[in-house]
C-alpha cells in the first residue's frame, strides 16, 4: 500500500508550525548578539545572521534525520520517506533536501510551492534531489490492519 501524498494545506500548516520555530532559534541568536529591535523583532547580520541560517538548517536536518519528520510535520502528522519505495530518510537525503531549502523557500517559498504544485508526489526542488517526498504518517490502526 502506497503512503498517502501529503496535501498542499497540511504542508503549509506545518511550514507555519516550523516558521514559527525558525523565528524563535533566529531571535535566540539576534537576544545573544544584541540585534534585537523593539516589538519582538530582530536584524542580524554578518556572523549572527550565518550562525541563524546554519541552526535553522540544523533544525531541519537533525530532525527530519532523526525522527522523519521536524515539529511543523510531527504537529500535523506528516513525515519525509524515500519516494521510491516509502522507507524512512538518512542523514544524506536530510541534508540535500534542506539544503535546497534555502532555494526552495525564496519569496516565501514560491518556488517550493510551484514545485509542489507541478509535481505528481507534491516535491518541491529539495524532495526532487533528494529523492524523498512528503507523505501523511501512517496511523497505528490502518498499520495494524495492514499487517
């Protein structure tokens, strides 16, 4: 039975799950390098500013690495597979998907969000090179009655 293909809604609920994160670890880092401005908002640069992108990219590496998923598609109950055969992500396919990330979200993901659109499994550029794509996590009853 093949996973179930991630809808474009869900995935975006998730982003907005995981933006949220990402905006804490970047605001952790401007509070630490005194780029914080008042109402809560931040201008990093220089060192800061790689510091952000490299802990934010780690966020998604490790745990979509780890655990197949980062908490944006835990919440929503997604999870990253290989797209031939539906087995979890490695290390390698983590980082090549996430590191296209930095393409895939340029104008606020556009360009993901095109390629989500255009592609039958719903990959954006990252999931494409990475050979991985977005499914809905399988519910321990419909495992239960597949086995």
């Amino acid at each position: 039975m093949e996973p179930s293909k991630a809808g474009i809604a869900v995935r975006g609920v998730a982003a907005f799950i995981d933006l949220i994160v990402v905006y804490v670890i970047l605001y952790v880092v401007a509070a630490f390098s005194g780029s914080t401005t008042p109402g809560g908002g931040f201008a990093l640069s220089g060192a800061p500013f790689l510091i952000g992108v490299a802990l934010s990219l780690g966020y998604y590496i490790v745990l979509e690495a780890m655990l197949g998923a980062s908490l944006g598609k835990l919440a929503t109950n997604l999870c990253v597979v290989m797209a031939a055969d539906g087995t979890p992500i490695h290390w390698r396919e983590s980082i090549v998907r996430n590191i296209l990330r930095l393409i895939d979200g340029v104008v606020l993901y556009a360009i993901g969000f095109v390629s989500i659109c255009l592609t039958d499994r719903r990959q954006r550029l990252g999931d494409l090179a990475a050979g991985t794509m977005v499914v809905r996590r399988a519910s321990r009853t419909s495992a239960a009655r597949a086995g």
